[in-house]
C-alpha cells in the first residue's frame, strides 16, 4: 500500500526547476517512508532508476565510489550492470538510501552533479552528526528537504476522508464553527491520528486492520525498538545520555512544565552537559524541541534560550506506545478513554505533543514563553508554543495555549498579549471544542492547527 505525500510534489517542483544542477537531499527519521517515496518518484518520473542502499548493499558498490570518481563512463558501466538496469542521460534517477552510513558516497556527489548525465537523491537520517560528516567535504551541490510523519491531512486522506480537509480550512479563513456533526467526525478523526500517528506502517496496519489499534501499536513498538537499537550503536560519550532522555520524554511531558529539569535526571546535571544529546535526538528527528524565548520583541530565534526545552516525540502515535506498555493499553481501556474524551491523566502530554508535531510539519521552529513573578513566587505567564510570519520587516508573532480539557483560563494569554501587542498577530487557544471567541482570543479545535 503506498500512502500519497506532500513531499512528492514538492520533490516534482525541484526536478523541473533544479534540472539536476543539485542533488536532493530528504532527511527524516528511520522508518518515515523515505525509501519508498524515492522508489515511487524514480518509477513515476523516469525512464530508469537505481537504488543503492548503504545499508545493504556490498563493498563491491562502495568500492566504486572509492576507485572511479576519475573515470566516470566506467563508474556507471559498473553501477549499470550491477543493479541490472540501463541508464539514460537525463532520463534516469539514482538514490542513495542511508547516505549517512557511507558519507564517501555523499561527498561523491560534487562530482556527479557536475557531470550532469542524471539526477541524484539522497535520504538519510543523523545526516550532520559529527560521526557522519567529520572525514568529507560536505558538497555544496545538495538542496535539502525534511520529511515528516503523515500530517493530519495526509492522514485523512489516507483514511479516505481528505474532503473534510477543505472544509476544515475554508471555516478556519472565515472564522466559522464547523456544523456540528462534522465537528464531531473531524474530532474522531483527530483522536484517531492522535493514537495511530503518522508512521506509515502504523497508518497502514491500522487501515488493513479495518481500525485495529493494536495492529498499529505492534508497529509502533517496532519502530521504537529500532531507535532503542540505533541510541546503543553511537558515541559512547553520549550514548548513555540519549538513552536516558528518549526513555524519559513522557515522563518529561507529563510534568506540569514539561521542560526538562537537567538536575532531576541526574544529580548535578547542567544543559551544557547534554548538548550533544539534544543536538543526536533533534538531527535523527526522533524528536521536535522547543526553545524558550523570553524576549521576543525582535524575534523568537534570537532569543531564544537553550538551557531552558521541551522534548517532544517526533509522533505522537509513537509517544502513545512510548508512554503505556501492551497491557496497560488495553487493561487501563486508553484508546476508549482518549476517543470518548475520558482520560484524565497524560492527556495533556498528548495533545501538546501533537500540536508540536502539526507545527513543525508546517515549518514552524518550536519556541514556549515563561515569565516569573518575584512577588507571586511562581510563573504567572506561560506560553506553550510562540511561532511566527518570519517577516523582517513586519514582524508578528503568534502566542499558542494547548488545552486538553473543555474548562480553562486565559489569564496567561491575556498578560502576555498585555506585554507585547505591538508584536502580536493573532493569540490562539487549542481546546476541544468547535472554534469560538474568548474576547479577542481565538479558540480553534485541534485539527484547525493545520491552518496556523
């Protein structure tokens, strides 16, 4: 089953406008379908195509690359004959799969750019880890494109339900409540992508299934599994680290703050001494970050504050796994309470968690906002997401909150647009209800955070 993408018409636009000047290089975490769109774009877009996959593929290819970048008619003479297909100039792709496993075949690619006879793809993951890039030039002839699990569109459409989609966006551009009915279907469908996620062989368990969860959570537990084992084969100078943050991201979430607090994962702990952590976990994108910001006027980025994030699952369906083992699923009835809106505890680590997720597959970089109140002795702004129009001469941002319950407060919001109205844009609240008006404040239904 092959699940249609964005990135493939994304990919389409850079082959006519690129006309093969640069290689594409599409980085994503393991398991995100990488592979497969390549595979569809090469028998889609051209007359032929190779896949050499470094993961797989024998010394004798890797060879080539070492011994014929000088004599490239018999570079791909040899390429030909091995993988059993012909080659014709500019009619055919070559994709290097897992290029960060053998990085002389990324830095390879200057020269079979500038010879022009085909175009190239390459997909990795962990693609500017220093292990990756520390013995090659990293070619300049590479134009870079992230990949995502399915967002909410994709995975309706998946589900055979994208028609909603436009209506969704049409009521989010004219400020109008879904009809209730559809309301609730989105909402349904909302939830659902909540526990699948957005890992193609979680969506395509769960579509074969006809809606098993289960089904979808084996996958899941897979995938999880293939990152526990792809943590314990890095640097060992880090490798404990990372294994104690990724364990410990939905306990992390499931705090009221939800920032990590260095100290309390290992006593004496500081933000410096995990740097390489974070930077292993946001470059697999295993996970989204997100950075405080407590200066905002100018923008968010450069502000922002890197002793202070919050460490999100790059999939929620895959936190929902991450979080609960087999039989606390079923036993506890999780995927009940979640659908029938009745899960009291870790529903809020849910929801924000998705909501970073829909974010950073809009291209928005993740930024949260506190103040503290010497006075009050506690934090009487928080902020959990700050994106913006990256405009920079009119500049605007767009202060988010996340509620997961259907009563809440919007002091917080309210104090800081008080602050900042001069750099504000809209303020948002997500909530589970249909789109409404607290004064000024727009609360809009989870699902309309594909329209932000």
């Amino acid at each position: 089953m092959i699940l249609k993408r964005k990135i493939y018409d994304k990919m389409l636009e850079l082959k006519n406008t690129l006309n093969g000047q640069k290689a594409l290089l599409i980085e994503g975490a393991r398991r995100i379908g990488k592979s497969t769109i390549c595979e569809e774009f090469g028998k889609n877009e051209y007359k032929s195509y190779i896949l050499i996959d470094f993961a797989r593929c024998s010394d004798e290819v890797k060879e080539y690359f070492s011994k014929y970048m000088n004599e490239l008619d018999t570079f791909f003479m040899l390429l030909s004959i091995y993988y059993g297909k012909k080659l014709y100039d500019r009619e055919s792709l070559i994709i290097f799969d897992e290029v960060q496993i053998y990085p002389k075949a990324r830095e390879c690619i200057k020269y079979l750019v500038a010879d022009g006879r085909y175009d190239y793809v390459e997909t990795g993951s962990l693609i500017s880890i220093k292990e990756n890039v520390k013995d090659i030039v990293i070619p300049s002839e590479e134009r870079h494109l992230k990949m995502y699990p399915l967002d909410f569109e994709e995975f309706c459409e998946a589900l055979g339900d994208e028609q909603i989609i436009g209506y969704i966006r049409k009521c989010f551009a004219d400020r109008v409540p879904l009809e209730t009915a559809l309301h609730q279907k989105a909402m349904l469908l909302f939830k659902q992508y909540m526990l699948v996620g957005g890992m193609p062989q979680s969506v395509i368990a769960f579509i074969k299934s006809r809606k098993d969860f289960d089904k979808s959570d084996s996958e899941k537990r897979d995938i999880l599994s293939l990152y526990r084992s792809d943590i314990m084969k890095i640097d060992a100078k880090y490798r404990s680290k990372v294994l104690k943050i990724f364990d410990q991201i939905p306990g992390l979430l499931s705090q009221h703050e939800k920032r990590v607090v260095f100290k309390n994962i290992s006593a004496g702990s500081t933000s410096e001494q995990y740097e390489d952590t974070f930077f292993w976990l946001s470059d697999s994108m295993i996970s989204n970050e997100c950075f405080l910001c407590n200066d905002p006027n100018v923008g968010l980025s450069l502000n922002e504050n890197r002793a202070y994030v919050k460490c999100y699952l790059g999939d929620t369906g895959l936190l929902v796994s991450h979080a609960f083992d087999e039989n606390e699923l079923l036993d506890d009835e999780v995927y009940k309470q979640i659908i029938g809106d009745k899960l009291d505890i870790n529903e809020g680590m849910l929801y924000e968690n998705v909501i970073a997720q829909m974010l950073t597959a809009n291209g928005h970089k993740l930024y949260f906002y506190t103040h503290y109140d010497a006075d009050k002795h506690r934090n009487d702004i928080e902020i959990d997401f700050l994106i913006s129009n990256n405009s920079k001469l009119k500049y605007k941002m767009y202060p988010i909150e996340v509620k997961s319950g259907r009563k809440y407060s919007i002091e917080s919001l309210k104090r800081f647009k008080d602050k900042y109205k001069s750099r504000i844009g809209e303020c948002y609240v997500i909530h589970p209800r249909n789109l409404s008006f607290k004064e000024d404040v727009i609360c809009i239904p989870p699902y309309m955070t594909i329209c932000l």
